[in-house]
C-alpha cells in the first residue's frame, strides 16, 4: 500500500469486529514499524500496554466512559509517556554511549536533555506526551499498512487507568489506541472536513 492509500484509508473505526483476531505476528510488525518514529535525542520515552484479556478489558472499559470499542477490539494499547525518560538510567542512551565513546561527551547530552525536559513539570509532561503522540500516530498508519484498523481514544479517564494498570507517578497516560478489524456489517460515519493548508499556514 503506498503512503497516500495509507493516509486517505485510515479511519477512526468505531466498530469493530469482535470474532476477527489481530495476529500475534502482525502486531509486532505494527509495532516494530512505528517504533521508527523520531523522538527527541531518540530517547522514545514511552511504553504500550496491550490489553487483551477479557479481565484487562473489563477494567479498561469504565475508564472510557464505557466506549464500546474496548470490549469489541481484540487489542488496545495504552499508549504511555515516561515522564523521566530525559535521565541517564534510560537504556536508549546506550547506543549514543557507544557511538560517541567519550563519557564527557554523553554526559553533556544528558546534562542538556534534563534541563530541556527534567526541571519542571511542565517540559517533563511536553516530553513524555509529545514523543509518545508522534508514536501513537505512526501506530495507527502501521496499523493500516498491516490492513489493520485504528481508534485513537482520549475521552478517557487517564488518572484512573494510571492506577489501575499500576503505572507509578513517573508515567503518564498519552491516550489509548483500539486496533482491530473494521466491523463490515456497520456503516462508518463520513469523514469529517479538513482544515488545508490556507486555513493553517501562515508566512512569516
Ligand atoms: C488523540 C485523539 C483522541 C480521540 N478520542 C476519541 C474518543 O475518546 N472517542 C471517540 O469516539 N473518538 C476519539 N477520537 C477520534 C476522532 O474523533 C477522529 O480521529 C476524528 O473525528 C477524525 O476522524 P478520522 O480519524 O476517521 O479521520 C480521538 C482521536 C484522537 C487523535
């Protein structure tokens, strides 16, 4: 599929069928694809969780304000940003480390990562969530390169489904992604307009 069918075909599909299974196989090629997103200093400061089981979903679904799609998807990830994903313990510094072979050279780029990202809450929060949105994103366009369908939901409860997936105070909770096949017996709403380039370009 090539990448204009990719963007023309994705849609937010609000019906899913529950009898067809994702492939164990095909969601590592989704995930394994979208993990080419850029984040910055390619610290990919984020994490998924699939929830799949019946017990997870029937924990997950009050947490949406009871959106169907939870329990007729096969797969959601909770799509979840580390808030101290700028400090030296992030493994994704190794290969930097490798690369640069110079300790004072590293440390430089992690002294300048904390204070872009680590000295207040705020630029913690843009980090976390700003990377991981361009990750959920690239999972959705995986999604449909793989003939998978999406739904990107945040109309959720994200403190509640931080506690009840016990992800700690260093997590936070970007939004959920259902992922699944299109349910064919259901009519998809029309898609909506879009905003093009003179509405939101401006020249300076
Ligand atoms: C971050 C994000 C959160 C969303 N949250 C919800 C949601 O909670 N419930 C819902 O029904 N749709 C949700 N949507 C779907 C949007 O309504 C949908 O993307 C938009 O109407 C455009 O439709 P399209 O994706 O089919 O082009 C969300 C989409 C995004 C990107």
């Amino acid at each position: 599929m090539d990448l204009n069918k990719v963007f023309e075909e994705r849609r937010s599909v609000n019906f899913f069928n529950p009898q067809k299974q994702i492939e164990e196989e095909t969601l590592k090629n989704i995930i394994n694809l979208a993990v080419l997103a850029p984040s910055a200093f390619n610290l990919q400061p984020w994490e998924l969780i699939a929830v799949q089981s019946e017990e997870a979903k029937n924990k997950l679904f009050p947490l949406t304000g009871n959106q169907p799609k939870i329990k007729e998807a096969p797969v959601t990830l909770i799509v979840v940003g580390d808030l101290e994903g700028y400090k030296p313990e992030n493994t994704a510094w190794n290969d930097l480390e490798i690369m640069l072979n110079n300790k004072q050279a590293l440390e430089n780029y992690q002294k300048n990562a904390y204070s872009l990202y680590g000295t207040t809450k705020e630029r913690s929060i843009k980090f976390a969530e700003s990377n991981a949105g361009l990750l959920a994103m690239s999972i959705m366009y995986a999604a449909k390169y793989y003939g998978v369908d999406s739904h990107a939901m945040s109309g959720i409860d994200f403190d509640g489904i931080n506690k009840a997936f016990s992800l700690g105070e260093s997590k936070t909770v970007v939004m959920l992604i259902a992922l699944g096949y299109f349910d064919e017996s259901r009519k998809l709403y029309p898609r909506r307009s879009r905003k093009s380039y003179y509405d939101i370009v401006t020249k300076v």
